[in-house]
C-alpha cells in the first residue's frame, strides 16, 4: 500500500481460472529502460522522446526528481497505448553558485532505480538535495552509493545509518588527483550500484573506472542493458574485466527512443499460460534485447512449456503439469518463477538471489511464507529458496507493497479457487494496468 493512504484497501479476488486461458497480452513499457532513458535525457546535449515510455509511480518518481533537479519533462501526444510520449529537456550545466541553490527533497518512493541512480545526478549537478522514501525503503542497501558519492568527492550526510534519508550537499567534485576517477565498490547487493555510476560516468571530469571489489554482482543483465543504453546515446562503456568498467568523460547524446514492453512483467501473464494449460501471445516481443524478461523463452521450457516466437508474437503453451526447475540468479524474475515452482510436480531449487532480502521486501522470506500460508512446501536457504511440490488450498496472500508478490498472488488464484490478494494496488510501482489487463484476460477465458 502506498504510505500515504491511510485506508488499508480490500483484499483483492484474485480471478480463478476455470478453463484454459486464451488471450493475446500487451504490456507496459519497461520500467528499466524508461528509467535509465529518462535520466540519460536529464544529462544530454539537447532535448530527447521517449516513446511508448512507462507511466506507473516508479517512472512519476524518476519524473518528479529530474524535474526537482531542473530537468523539464512534457508528456506530449504520442502512439502508444498507455499514455503520452515524453519530451525531455536536460538539467541546465551547474553555475558556480548550483551549490548554494535551495535544498531539494526528492522522493524515491520504493524504487530502486530512483534512490540509486539519481543521487549521483544530484551531486554532478551541484544541486543540493534530501532523498527519502517508503518506510521500507529505508531498509533497502544504499551504502553502496553513499560510499562512491564520497570516494568522488561529494559531501553525503546520513547521520551515519548507510541508507535512506540521507543529504548530497557539496558539488561538483573537487579536481582530483586522479584522472580517470577510479571508484572501488561492493556492488554485491544490487547490480544497481554499478548501473548508477556508468550511467553518469561521462560527466565525471576525466571520466570514471569503476570496480567491483567483493562477492559475486547479482543481476548482471541490467548491468549489460546499462552497457547497451549508453552506448545507444553515444556513450562507451569499456568492459575492462569481469568486474571493472571505464567510460571517458564526454556527452550524452540526445535521442528519439522507442521503449520496449517489459518483458519481466510479461511473466504473470505468460505463467497464466503455464499454469492453466493454456496460450497467451504477446506481440511485438523485441529480439534483440537486454531485458532479463527474455529468459522467459529458456525459463518457460524447462517448466515444461510450449515456446515460440513467430513473426514477433511470443506464445507460450502450458503443460498438463508443470516440471520444478534448478535455476541460477533468476533476478526480478524469481517471484513468478517461484508462483509456478509452488504448482509444479517436482522440487524446484532457485539459488543466486540471496539479493533479493534487499528488493522491495525480503523476498525470500515473503515466499517462503506466502505458499507455507497457502499449505505449500517451502524453504528459505542461503541463497534462495526450495519449493516442494504440495497440494495448494485457498487464502489470503500478503503483498508487502511488492508489485512482484501481489502478481505471484494472482498468478496462484488462477490455479487455486479462493486466493485473495491483500492490496493488488501495490502493482502501480511498474504496471498500474494489471488488475484491470488480468481480469480483461481471465474474462476472455471464462473464470470466476
Ligand atoms: O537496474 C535495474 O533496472 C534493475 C536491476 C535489478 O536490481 P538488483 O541488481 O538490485 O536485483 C532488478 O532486480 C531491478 O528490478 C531493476
Ligand atoms: C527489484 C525491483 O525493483 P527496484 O527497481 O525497485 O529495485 C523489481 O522491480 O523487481
């Protein structure tokens, strides 16, 4: 729920599938491309589209900030079917008096791409600025930023907590004595950390290497659709080692962008698929493409599903019973991974996302929890966690303001008669459209 309602909202019904879904789906467009175009657009050489961009409250906090920052963003009349395109003109060059500008409070909401990639904007525009967010936002790793905002040089007051609310006050970097700045950080718990500082790499004065010193980087495709991002706006990112990144000081291009549909909140609805034995087609699935999501085309056929791409429209067909699955760091995408392991015939093992204690809520408790709630058989380990197969029955299931666990939610209520969501609205951080797109879907195929 969002914070600042006051008034817990019912649960939410979650639709029951009596019969094979059959429907063609068209989602929103992604939320990390919208929010790394959106900041490039803040720091480029001129005004920049985007089209087909998301509209959901993860990209109105982007929006918010850049414009608390002096960016000027305009929806304008564009072709998409969720919203207006959006025309953006960049943050004036700090003047030498940025530094004594007002304090700007800037609102990061839960959404990890604000609070990670738009304190370094701040601090290279000189623009003093608070950041804070939801209660469980203050959770969330930051330290990793605060540390590389001091390494480059900037003033961060977090009165010692590591994390959210904290103050960037001082700015432009002080020359330093090394060119380019090398920033050594523990990028362990969010390939986010990495994403934040090669997005804004080109504008350090002498540009920027950054280093990953400590366990293995989760996530590593948003780190390659970062790579992809800027080199799309002019902008090259040497891949130095497996865990080191140089880009040269230079400028961000401007751009025209169309935004691809986000291919990770596909899932729900290509698990509805899965789990009823029945096809869901999605238009226009971009090949290529950096988006995690399209793992659904590997993930969804070792679950026992039907897989195909044709002339741009991805179907998938579910099985009569859908197989458990062995799988590594499956990022954002494990909690609709982990929503078919709990209706699944055999065990399945989903390691390499022990990160995800620090996403939107610890997910791997809230798992764990969830399909133990709905009778199922599940278990935190280190890493992950492993789901047994066990007979499902009715119940509510928690959300925890996570988009991801209220969609795991609805995609168990299609399999199971009687799952109620507790605040389906908690799906506006990336997809404000799912309730309405997933009853739309359900209807179509006759369900409850
Ligand atoms: O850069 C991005 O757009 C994202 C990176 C990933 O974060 P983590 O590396 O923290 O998993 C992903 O889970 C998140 O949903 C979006
Ligand atoms: C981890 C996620 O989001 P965020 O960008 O807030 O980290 C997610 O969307 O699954």
């Amino acid at each position: 729920m969002n914070p600042a309602d006051p008034v817990a909202a019912p649960t939410w019904p979650a639709p029951f599938a009596s019969s094979p879904i059959d429907a063609t789906v068209r989602v929103p467009g992604s939320k990390s491309l919208t929010n790394r175009y959106l900041v490039l657009a803040a720091i480029a050489d001129g005004p920049s589209v985007l089209r087909h961009p998301l509209h959901s409250r993860d990209s109105a906090l982007m929006i918010a900030a850049l414009e608390a920052l002096g960016a000027r963003i305009e929806r304008v009349e564009g072709t998409g079917v969720y919203g207006p395109d959006l025309r953006v003109t960049p943050l004036a060059p700090a003047g030498p008096d940025a530094a004594d500008a007002p304090l700007v409070d800037i609102d990061c909401g839960l959404a990890g791409t604000v609070m990670r990639f738009v304190p370094p904007i701040a601090a290279l525009a000189g623009r003093p600025a608070r950041f804070d967010g939801d209660p469980h936002a203050r959770t969330r790793p930051m330290d990793t930023v605060i540390d590389a905002l001091r390494q480059l040089g900037f003033a961060v007051h977090d009165d010692g907590l590591a994390a959210l609310p904290f103050t960037v006050t001082s700015g432009p970097a002080a020359p330093r004595s090394e060119s380019p700045a090398h920033v050594r950080i523990d990028a362990g718990m969010s390939s986010q950390f990495v994403s934040a500082l090669l997005l804004v790499g080109c504008r350090v004065p002498g540009g920027l290497v950054v280093e990953h010193v400590g366990q293995t980087i989760p996530s590593l495709d948003h780190i390659n659709m970062t790579i992809d991002v800027l080199r799309d706006v002019g902008v090259d990112v040497l891949t130095t080692s497996k865990t080191s990144w140089k880009v040269d000081e230079g400028t961000v291009r401007a751009f025209d962008t169309l935004i691809e549909q986000d291919l990770s909140n596909a899932g729900p609805f290509l698990a509805a698929a899965m789990v009823t034995g029945g096809t869901v087609r999605i238009p226009d699935w971009p090949t290529p493409t950096t988006q995690v999501g399209d793992l659904w085309r590997e993930i969804l056929p070792r679950m026992g599903g039907r897989v195909q791409l044709t002339e741009g429209t991805l179907t998938v067909s579910g099985p009569d019973q859908i197989r458990g699955i062995d799988l590594a760091d499956a990022s954002e995408l494990a909690p609709t991974v982990a929503a078919l392991c709990a209706v699944a015939a055999d065990e399945s093992r989903l390691t390499g996302i022990a990160h995800l204690r620090g996403h939107e809520t610890n997910r791997l408790a809230a798992l764990v929890t969830e399909i133990t709630r709905l009778g199922g058989d599940a278990e935190e380990i280190d890493d992950g966690i492993v789901v047994r197969p066990r007979p499902l029955h009715a119940g509510v299931v928690d959300s925890y303001a996570d988009h991801r666990m209220a969609t795991f939610g609805a995609v168990l209520g299609l399999a199971v008669d009687g799952v109620r969501v507790e605040d389906i609205g908690t799906t506006d951080k990336t997809m404000p459209e799912f309730p309405a797109l997933w009853e739309r879907m359900v209807d179509s195929a006759g369900g409850s």
